[in-house]
C-alpha cells in the first residue's frame, strides 16, 4: 500500500498547528490535494483555522507587510484587522519573508522556535529531544527541525550513553513490610518506585495520584490489582487507618 503520510496525525499536527502551514502548503508537502488534507484534518480531529483556509490575502504580499509594519509602523493585530486576517497569520508571513519583529516577542513567547532555550535545554541542562519537546510542548519531530534551523548540533549516540545516569540495571524487589517496588542506582543514589503507586497512576493518571495515599483494599501490600487499589487524601487515609483499615503507602 502507498504510504499516505496525511493520515498520520502526529505528521498531520507537525505541519498545520506546529509548523503552521495551510491546508494548502501541507498538501502539496505531502503530495497530496488540499480537499484530502481538509478531510483528514476534520477526521483526525485538528481543528482548522479559518483564517488559512482562504485562497488569497494581501497578507501573503510581502511588499504590503513590510510598508504596514516598517515604513507606517503598524503593530500586528492592526495589520491583521485591516488585512482580514488573525495576527498569528501576519506574524507567520512574517517570519517566512524575514520581516524581523521587534524583540522578536512572538518567537520567545513559542519556545521551541527560540534558538537560545533549545541550545539550554539540550546542551546545557543535557535534556534529550523528547525532553526538550516535552518541556516546551511540541513534538520531537518539531524540535529536530528547528535545531536544524539554527545548525544546533546533535549529540551522538556514544555521547547519550557515556551521559546517562543509571549506574545498574532496575531490579524488582518485595520489601519487609511487604510493599513491592522497582529500584535502580544512579549516580545520584538508589532510587526506587512502589508498584502499586505505578498502577495508580496507570489507571488514574498522575495528578490525581501525586500527592495522595494509594491504598490496598484488602490491606494485601503485595496485591497489586487494579481493583484493589484506591487513591485518597491523607485525612480520608488517616481516619480509615484509625478506623482499623490499615495504613499505605
């Protein structure tokens, strides 16, 4: 079968929220007609802005925004106004014709397109490209292309290796008092992770875990099913423990 990159939604996301290219330009990036690119965008659930579905505008002219913005002194959203268009679309043809904002607040305000948080993130506090995307909430594919953009260096695979931080393998281990939990020795000191705590957050998600008493039911600290799991604050825990229901962890 015919790979039909249009129907990736990651792919999809990359070009038309991250990138922010009309259906226009995804669709012939991806070789493709721009009816299939509205259609998937609507079954991939990506909500389409109006204001690029439009076949021509004069804010594509770059004469007419470089007079607004650098001869007549126009901030973006009058341009915007007065072109029928949003400010996100001005700022956009903008950055593709070169025309340099002032403080260039609009690319510190998306961080992934600053050059200096990307060369922080990844060399200076040795994040890895799904940490930086994480950190700045894109996607890796997008990191890797603005690295590229501003020739910031990868670091090599041997490089990635020698600056990891687990010294051993992650063993699984039951403790005396019966809880069970995965640990593993950094260089920062033997660190560990209870399995009941990891199923929790598996089935509840981490913010309605962190912070809270996950607790064994049938007061069994081995018994790790899901069923048998609960998660409550530390007053609701501390009254059923008083209350003869046991204590965890």
């Amino acid at each position: 079968m015919t790979e039909q990159p249009w129907r990736d939604e990651d792919r999809m996301r990359d070009l038309y929220v991250d990138e922010e290219l009309t259906s226009r330009e995804v669709a012939e990036r991806l070789g493709c007609s721009k009816s299939t690119v509205l259609d998937w965008l609507d079954k991939l659930g990506i909500p389409k802005d109006p204001a690029y579905e439009v076949h021509d505008g004069e804010w594509k002219d770059e004469g007419r925004l470089r007079q607004m913005y650098l001869v007549e002194g126009k901030p973006t959203s009058q341009i915007a106004e007065e072109l029928g268009c949003t400010t996100s679309v001005v700022c956009k043809y903008m950055d593709r014709f070169g025309i340099e904002r002032e403080g260039r607040k609009a690319r510190k305000d998306v961080p992934f397109r600053d050059e200096d948080t990307l060369r922080t993130l990844y060399w200076d506090e040795g994040m890895s490209i799904p940490e930086v995307a994480d950190e700045t909430g894109s996607s890796a594919t997008t990191i890797r292309k603005w690295m590229d953009h501003y020739g910031i260096e990868r670091r090599d695979h041997a490089d990635a290796a020698a600056s990891a931080v687990r010294v051993g393998y992650a063993t699984f281990t039951t403790g005396s008092d019966g809880y069970e939990f995965w640990q593993s020795r950094t260089k920062d000191g033997l660190k560990h992770l209870y399995v009941h705590r990891l199923l929790a957050v598996s089935e509840y998600g981490f913010d309605a875990v962190c912070g809270q008493v996950v607790h064994h039911k049938n007061e069994v600290k081995w018994d790790n099913r899901a069923e048998n799991i609960e998660v409550m604050d530390t007053r609701e825990h501390t009254r059923l423990h008083q209350n003869g229901g046991g204590a965890d962890a």
